[in-house]
DNA sequence: GAGTCTATTTATAAGTG
DNA sequence: TCACTTATAAATAGACT
C-alpha cells in the first residue's frame, strides 16, 4: 500500500528499515487496537525491535492478557500460529508456554507493588508516539540526574579542600 | 476499508462480530508477520475473543519473546500502549510524568537546587492541558541541562582559581 | 528520527453462493 | 460458518521537510 508493491522480506536499508518498522508498529498497534474495541476481545502485544528494544500493546493491558493466559495455558486449546514451520512447534510452543508462564506469574507476585502501580499508571494511555515521548524524557531525565550527581560530587569534593 | 465507511466501535450483531473478529484477526496476524519478517523484530501476540477463545501468533513464537520479556521485566522501560478513550489520556500522562518525575526526585534528594527545579516542573506538569506542553517539557530539560553545563563550568574556573 | 504528502497497494464490509 | 467477489476505505512506500 504505497507508491510501489515491495516483496515481503527482510528490509536491507538500515534507515528504511527503521522507518518500516516504526509506521508498521503504530498500524499494527491501532488495528490491535480497532479490533480490540470492534469485538470486545482482550489481547497483547509484545515485540522488541531488531535493536531489542521493547514495545508492548495491551487491551485492557499487556498483564491483564498476560494473567489470563496464565489461568488458561494448563492443557490449553489455543489456536496458535507462527511464521516458521509450524506443525511439530506447537506442541513444543505449549508446553514451554505453561513454563514461561509461570515464571512470569513468580515474577509478577515479586514485584506486585512495582506492578501495580505501572498498570494504574499504564492504563489509560493510548497514543503511541506520544508514549515514545515519553520514554524519551525519561531517559533524558535520567541522564541529566547522572550529570548532576557527577556535579554534587565534585561540589563535595571541594568543599572538603582546605581553603 | 470495505463497501462502506464503518465507526470503530462495539460490533452489536453477533454474527457480524464474528465475522469481524475472524477477518481483522487474521489480517493483523498477517501484518504481525509482514512486520517481523521485514524489520527483524521479535514478537508476540495473545489474543481472547469476547467467548474467551484463544488465539496467538509469534515469531519465531511466542514463548521466544514471552521468555525475552521475563528478562526485560524487571524495572521494565518499555514503551508501552494501551486503548481507552482519549478523554482520560491527559490525566493518566500526567500521572505517569508524575510518577516518573517523584521517582526521579527520590533519586536527587541530595540535590537541593534541583529539587526545587523538579518542583516547579511537577506543579507544570500538573498544569497540562496539550500535549504540546511535552515538547515545551522537553525544551525545559534540555534548558536546565545547559545550565547544568553552565553550572560546571563555573566549578572549572573556581578550580582554576588560585586558592 | 518524526511529520507531511500522495500515488498506490492492501485490507476489508457487505454481498453472494 | 466457510469461500469468493468487489467496491471502497485505509495503510503505507517513497520522497521530502
């Protein structure tokens, strides 16, 4: 659906790459999300980019999804699909599925306070870019925490020089 | 895109709805692959139809990216979204900012001058109205981060200083 | 990177068998 | 519920800012 038919394989420009991926995430995203609304079906998405970066789609939200697969898994009848060859991973898929799941609950119990309040925190937001935004100015906050606490160091350090 | 313009909302006729779900399912599956195959990413999709039956696609499966968020959970940064309506978007950004900007503060306690700088900041951002306000947001932090540098400097010379 | 602009391709709503 | 068709809406590739 652009100005030319592009073949479906692996983007080799890594700029063009990007792109791709960025307006292919937020469409993906908003068909989860039309879908999500249109048939009243609760689903998750989870993706890292091919620099491993996370992104994460949820309806209501990802650990809503993710707690109710975690009820169903055991001996499930989910209808899955991947893009390899699928016929003997399935039933591989399952069985590690129920594992990984667990462990995903162990660790949500862990951290049920830090859970908790990133899904309050988590639950109303929608737009996506605006989302990036915000991780940005996370980091930038970080980063600029760092450089300060190197500037308090130096402050102290001084303060403890005989004048 | 069909014979007609439709509203993104609640499908009321049963069998329309299913009809809808099949359709849209299959088509984001569609797009999901397309997406990993083209940008190389990892990702996941868990799905329950409002009768509660599950569907998912990964690539290269689910478990793969489920096991890979276990990693990453943990103080997770990911970019996450969610839908709901945009009416409560604002506030539950401002929240988050919030949230992000106490955690950060607990960080500086030391600081004194910054806290203080952090506190304006959060009386801002409960002020929002737009989301504009996030780039005027961003255009303050990198104003205070020259100031930071600004600041440095001003130790640079104190140092240079014959004592 | 993130937005904007369009020519095109693709997805799909509604209809049919 | 399935497949198939088709008119139309929506997504997006590529170019540019």
């Amino acid at each position: 659906m652009g100005r030319r038919k592009i073949e479906i394989k692996m983007v080799k420009d890594l700029n063009t790459r990007q792109v791709t991926f960025s307006k292919r995430r937020s469409g993906l995203f908003k068909k989860a999300n039309e879908l999500s609304i249109m048939c009243g079906c609760e689903l998750a998405i989870v993706m890292f980019s091919h620099g491993n970066k996370p992104y994460s789609y949820g309806h209501p939200n990802v650990d809503a999804v993710a707690a109710k697969v975690l009820q169903k898994e055991p001996n499930s009848n989910s209808v899955q699909c991947n893009s390899s060859s699928n016929d003997e991973k399935l039933n591989k898929l399952n069985e590690e599925l129920n594992d990984i799941m667990e462990q995903t609950y162990e660790e949500a119990k862990k951290g049920e306070a830090l859970d908790k309040a990133l899904e309050e925190k988590k639950k109303e937001l929608e737009n996506f870019q605006d989302l990036s935004v915000l991780e940005e100015l996370r980091f930038n906050i970080k980063e600029r925490m760092n450089e300060l606490e190197a500037v308090e160091a130096m402050l102290m350090i001084k303060e403890q020089e005989p004048i």
